[in-house]
C-alpha cells in the first residue's frame, strides 16, 4: 500500500489570484448554465488537489513496474453539493482515463487501465476510517509543528519508509485553471 498526498501553497500570490479569478468565472458559468448556488473556493481547491493525487497513483504504479489494473476510488463525502456529484464522481474518472490511457503506451505496449466512478464513503466504515486518519496524518505536516498536538511523527515514518508521497499541487492547479478560463474565454 502507498499513500499520495497532495498539497497547495495557499499563500502564493499568483494562486490566490488565479483561484478569486476563477471562482467569479465559475460562479457566472455555474448561475448561467446550471442555476447552481456559487461553489467555494475550498471545493475548488479539493478538486484540483484531488485530481492531482489521483494522477500521480497511476502513473507512480505503472513507474513502478504494474501491469494493467483497475482503479476503484474512494473519497470521504465532505457536503459535495447534489448538483456537483455527477460531474465530481462520473465525469472526474472518464476525465482521468481520456489523460491517463495515452501515457499507458508510453510505459509498456498494449498496457490497459480502467478507472471505475468515484464513490463517496458516506457511512462510518473500516475504509471510511482509514480515510480519515490518513487526511488527519497527513494534515499535521501544515499545521503548527511547535504545538505538541500536531505532531508530524506518523507522516515522517511514512515517508522515511517509502510508502508516502508527499507533492505540490500549486503549479498544477494554476494551469489547469487559467487554461479552463481561456478556452471559454476563446469560445466568445
């Protein structure tokens, strides 16, 4: 088992730029076309750092020498909005798969991969706790390390042993947001 985590430098000026640009741009898209309420910019954040770790799974375990496999994906139900779960669950893993399948060539012939639909943990469960103390492990790392109740000791032994991987999604949620505003942008 390995464990990816994914994280975003909050303070850096052009994402706190870029995530107010695209939470206004957002906000007219989602009125305009799906009479939904204004998605916050937390949910926003979720879904680039999720997409993220998501991608670095399969790509690390095909690097790591895996052969075809199918993915069932399972996040903890933090309030999704009702109209957002459709397009966060179905349409994020067909989403995955169009930008996953053509790397597969690239690590082996013929290589084949299927990314099942992602699926809440809504009720208490063995996996849904595993979930959260994972996300709770991990989350210390950004906390005050000079308070005792953070303790980052569980996440380093992690890591020490190689079965953590820890990257920033700063950058990638940059891109992905101003070239989702530009492409609309380009359809007038």
């Amino acid at each position: 088992m390995s464990i990816y985590v994914s994280s975003v430098n909050t303070t850096n000026p052009t994402f706190r730029k870029i995530i107010v640009d695209y939470e206004c741009f957002g906000e007219s898209a989602r009125r305009k076309f799906r009479s939904a309420r204004k998605r916050l910019i937390p949910q926003i954040i979720h879904a680039h750092v999720l997409d993220h770790c998501l991608f670095n799974v399969i790509t690390g375990y095909f690097e790591a020498g895996g052969g075809d496999a199918t993915f069932a994906v399972f996040i903890d139900d933090w309030s999704m909005p009702e109209n957002d779960i459709d397009i966060s669950l179905g349409h994020r893993a067909a989403s995955l798969h169009e930008k996953i399948r053509p790397l597969c060539a690239g690590f082996a012939e013929g290589r084949l991969v299927a990314i099942a639909p992602l699926e809440l943990l809504k009720r208490d469960s063995t996996r849904k706790r595993f979930v959260d103390v994972v996300a709770s492990t991990f989350s210390r790392a950004y906390l005050k390390t000079d308070n005792q109740k953070y303790s980052r000791e569980a996440a380093d032994i992690l890591r020490e042993c190689g079965r953590a991987n820890c990257s920033d999604a700063t950058q990638y949620s940059i891109k992905i947001m101003q070239a989702v505003m530009k492409r609309a942008s380009g359809k007038g």
